[in-house]
C-alpha cells in the first residue's frame, strides 16, 4: 500500500491508498487544499481539525449540489426517454392526399393569352361566314 505526501492548507499530511488510486487522492487533495487555502486566505491561521473540517464541509456541499444538479438532469433526461419512446410507439399518422397546383403563373398567362387569341379567331371566322 503506498504512501503519499499531500498538502492541505500549508500542511504536509502522509496518506496511504491502494495501489493505482495515488492519482485520485492527489485529485482529492488538491480540491481539499483549494478549498482550505480560501479558509485560511478569508480567516487567517485556524486549527488543522478545524480547516480540515470547514473544508470538507465546503467540499460536501459543492458535492450535495453537484448531486442535486444530476439528479435533476437524469429526471428530465428520464422525461425526454420516456416521451420519445411514446413518439416511436406511437401509431404511424394516416397519409392525406394533399393537391398543390402545379402549373406555374408564366404558364397561365401564357395558355390566357393563347384563349384570348383563339377567341379572336373564332369571332373573325363567325364574321366572316356571317356576311
């Protein structure tokens, strides 16, 4: 089992830690260092017991809303799951026939102008079988 010398808050502490976890407690202990460094940066010089304790107790609730935080992100994240899964199960909706006119405006002008012409033609071959 290793020992491993940490500081926290100006303070050499020897820990020891299962093999491979040396990595995670120096992780810990620089959280635990950063927070009692703002102690003892707001306060001043106060007992080890209780810079460790203030400490850990700041870490703690950091934590507590850290949790909180995720508990409230996997209760929507279970929300979300849950109504996509509704949206997936959900029976498929009936196809409707919609009709959309196809025939562009320059065309429509184009077969008026067309209509308009060929009723001119009419009208002057009526005129001229008439007289």
């Amino acid at each position: 089992m290793p020992d491993v010398e940490i500081q926290i808050g100006g303070r050499s502490f020897e820990v020891a830690c299962q093999e491979g976890e040396e990595h995670y407690l120096r992780t810990a202990a620089r959280m635990l260092d950063e927070e009692a460094t703002v102690l003892t940066t707001q306060v001043g010089r106060i007992p080890e017991a209780r810079m460790l304790l203030m400490a850990g107790l700041m870490l703690a609730d950091k934590t507590a809303g850290a949790q909180d935080r995720l508990r409230e992100a996997e209760d929507r994240l279970a929300e979300k799951e849950a109504e996509l899964a509704q949206l997936r199960n959900a029976p498929a909706p009936e196809a409707q026939r919609i009709e959309v006119p196809v025939v562009p405006e320059p065309v429509i002008e184009t077969l008026a102008e067309i209509a308009a012409r060929a009723e001119a033609l009419a009208e002057t071959v009526d005129g001229t079988r008439a007289g």
